[in-house]
C-alpha cells in the first residue's frame, strides 16, 4: 500500500507540511516493500486549485491514502473520487517519518 | 469621453465621487455611469429606486460525455487552474476555478467535451433621467469571474458622451479591466499617509496602462502637504479636494449627492469634468 505526505522536505525526517495543496514536497512510501521517494509538488505555487491538481498527482501515483493535518473540499471530493482514503493526523512540529509510523500504528480517523 | 475613478483602497468615497461627477455632468451631456465594482456593486443606492432591465451574464463551460472519455487526461494537465480531476472512472469538475477558457474542450482527443452556459451574474441597466443611465455589474455570490461580469457591463454601456466607470478598490484584474480602454483616471485619495502609499499602487497601474490620471483628495483636513508633494514630484494635477465637512457627510449619509442638492457642487463637479478633458487635450 502507498502512503502520502505532504512535506516541507525531501527527506522522511523533514516536517510534515499542513497544506495539502501548497506543501513544496510529496513524501510516497510503500508500506509493503518499505522504499519512499519523494516527489517536488510542482503545482504548490500556481494561482488556484491547488488542492485539485494535488488530488490528481497522488491519483496518477496510485496512491491509496493521504496522511494529512488538512484537506480543502475540492480535494477530498476528488481524493474520494479516486479511492483514496484521507487520514488526520494533526500532530504539530511532526516529522515524516512520525507520520508513517502513526500511519502502521493504524489509529488515524478517517476524513 | 471615458473615466474611470478608482482608488488604491476602498472607503475613499470613490464611489460618492463617480455619482457626483455623473449626476452633475448629466445637466448637460449625456452621461452613462458604470458600476464596475461588480463584487459589491453600490451606485444604485445614490439614486431613487425604479424599475431595472436586468440580464444575465453567462460564460462557457466543459460538460463531460462520460460514455466518450477514455480518462486520458488530457483536459486535466491542461487546465491550469486546477477545475479539472480524472478519476479512475470519470471526470471531476469543479465549476468555482473554471476560467471558461475552453481549452479542456480543445485539447479532448475523444470528443468528449462540449460547452454548456452557465450565468455567474448579471447586467443591470435603469434610466434615471433623460441624460443619465446608470449600468451595474452584480457578480453572483461564490463567482470568481468578476472580469467577465466587468465586460459584459462596459459592453452595454458603450454609448455616445461620458463614461464614468466606478472600479473596485485596490489595484488587481478587475480595476485593470474597469480602466481598459479608458481615456482618463481620476485617483482617489486620503492626505493620510496610508492613503498615499494607496495611491502609489494605484498609479503604478495606471501608469503601466498609459492612462493619463488626475487625483481628487477627499475629505481633506486642510493638510494636504504630502499628497500635493507626491504629485508635484509627478507631474499629477490635483483637480479637486473635498473637504471634510459635517455638512458632506450628512447629505451622503441620507443617500443624497452634494451636487443635486447645492448648486455649487454641482458647478465644481462639472469643472472637474472638464478638467478631466482638459487633461487628455479634448475641448
Ligand atoms: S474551460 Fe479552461 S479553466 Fe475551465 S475546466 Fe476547461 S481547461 Fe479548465
Ligand atoms: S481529455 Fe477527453 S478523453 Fe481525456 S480525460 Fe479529458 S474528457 Fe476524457
């Protein structure tokens, strides 16, 4: 399963962006065979529908749930459009690699 | 004849100004007055009610044949706002940051996408007197195509003698929108110094425009020092002030106009017309 979360940074212990649509990074990770990539959000700096065409970058990663502090209602619509769970997780000051494992833990409420 | 008053912020009494200026021209011209601050349109007010023409606004947008679609995305790496998500099983559309700039349709290798209209606002024309027509632009609340609803209400109010445009305050598109094509540009402004940092902003983008500008200084305090240095320094002529007075504000704050109700405001709003010719090098 792939994982996603916005970032402030390419690397897993770099914070975890609130914005969804505005983070500067995607951080993917599959839980199965445990590599994550990180991904520049080429769209975070565009005049509007961000949470959108970041909705359609994770669609076109065949990622199957967001980890997210907060998500606009364009992109949940879109997000749930596409099969893909959207998880709180609204820890402040966290680090990626905190997020993944509250990720595995598995006791994020669903969006 | 076409001005457009506009002013770096908002509360500068820009609109007290347009109403004015078209109500005392209008006793002699014919004027037709603009309300291009389709957002929070407001010139109406200044007028007895009556009984409005009203049409819509309406603009393009994509509707989805999903029996067509082979979800290749295409539309959605185009669009550049963001209005469009494929799916796995179909396309997401999101009306409020569509731009209607029909490329979505253009560029859909299925023949997949057609226009359909959608009203975002409308066009309101009422006649107050022989000489004087009032056109309000009203962008629907949520809408964010306020340039179009602009458009659309300086189409219909093109006609022979004075165009006075109210633009909505600050300096972003729609104030670029209201001033295009505009012959003239009176600034509004406040001797504050807040007022003349608003003023700077907004004559960097009449200056971008070429448009020739002329600053009106409402309710002035007499110390007028600093907004009068800043457009020397320029070359801007300041073609009126506008005390601040009781007086004023009581007739505006009963929803009336300085000019309909004292003579003398009305001589000095049409000087200012005519200074505003002037300043273009008509007669
Ligand atoms: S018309 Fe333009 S802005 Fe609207 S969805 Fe299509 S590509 Fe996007
Ligand atoms: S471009 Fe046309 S075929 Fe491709 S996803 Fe969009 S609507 Fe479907």
């Amino acid at each position: 399963m792939k994982i996603c979360i916005p970032s402030r940074g390419p690397e897993i212990q770099d914070l975890v962006d609130e914005r969804f649509g505005r983070a500067p990074y995607f951080i993917i990770h599959d839980t199965e065979s445990k590599m994550t990539e990180a991904h520049v959000n080429s769209t975070a700096g565009a005049m509007g529908g961000v949470g959108p065409k970041a909705a359609q970058f994770l669609l076109n990663h065949g990622v199957d749930s967001l980890v997210t502090e907060r998500v606009g209602g364009n992109a949940l619509e879109a997000l749930k459009a596409g099969g893909i769970r959207v998880l709180l997780y609204e820890e402040k000051g966290s680090t990626v690699a905190d997020a993944i494992t509250a990720f595995l833990k598995g006791n994020l409420k669903e969006q | 004849m076409k001005i457009t008053i506009a002013s770096g912020k908002g509360g500068t009494g820009k609109s007290m100004v347009a109403a004015n200026l078209a109500w005392a021209l209008s006793q002699s011209d014919r004027v037709t007055l603009v309300d291009c601050d389709v957002e929070e349109p407001n010139l109406h007010l200044f007028f007895p009610p009556d009984d409005p023409e009203s049409t819509d606004v309406q603009v393009s947008i994509p509707s989805f044949d999903n029996s067509r679609c082979t979800l290749c995305g295409d539309c959605a790496r185009f669009c550049a706002f963001g209005a469009l998500v494929v799916a796995k099983d179909r396309v997401l559309f999101f009306p409020e940051h569509c731009h209607a700039c029909g490329g979505c349709a253009l560029v859909c290798p299925a023949g997949a996408v057609t226009e359909i209209q959608r009203p975002i606002g409308t066009v309101t024309t009422r006649h107050l007197s022989a000489h004087l027509s009032l056109v309000t632009g009203t962008l629907n609340e949520g809408e964010v195509l306020g340039v179009k609803v602009i458009r659309e209400a300086k189409r219909c109010a093109a006609k022979p003698g004075w165009l006075v445009c109210d633009a909505s305050p600050g300096t972003s598109c729609p104030v670029v929108e209201t001033l295009h094509g505009s012959d003239f540009c009176l600034l509004i402004t406040e001797s504050t110094p807040f007022g003349i940092h608003d003023l700077e902003l907004a004559y960097s983008v009449t200056s971008c425009l070429g448009i020739p500008v002329g600053v009106v200084i409402n309710r002035s305090d007499g110390k007028d020092e600093d907004v009068r240095k800043f457009c020397n320094e320029r070359g801007i002529p300041v073609l009126a002030t506008i005390p601040f007075d009781r007086w004023i504000a009581s007739v505006q704050g009963s929803g009336d106009l300085i000019s309909r109700v004292d003579p003398t405001w009305k001589e000095r709003f049409i000087a200012l017309g005519g200074a505003c010719r002037s300043s273009v090098g008509g007669t």
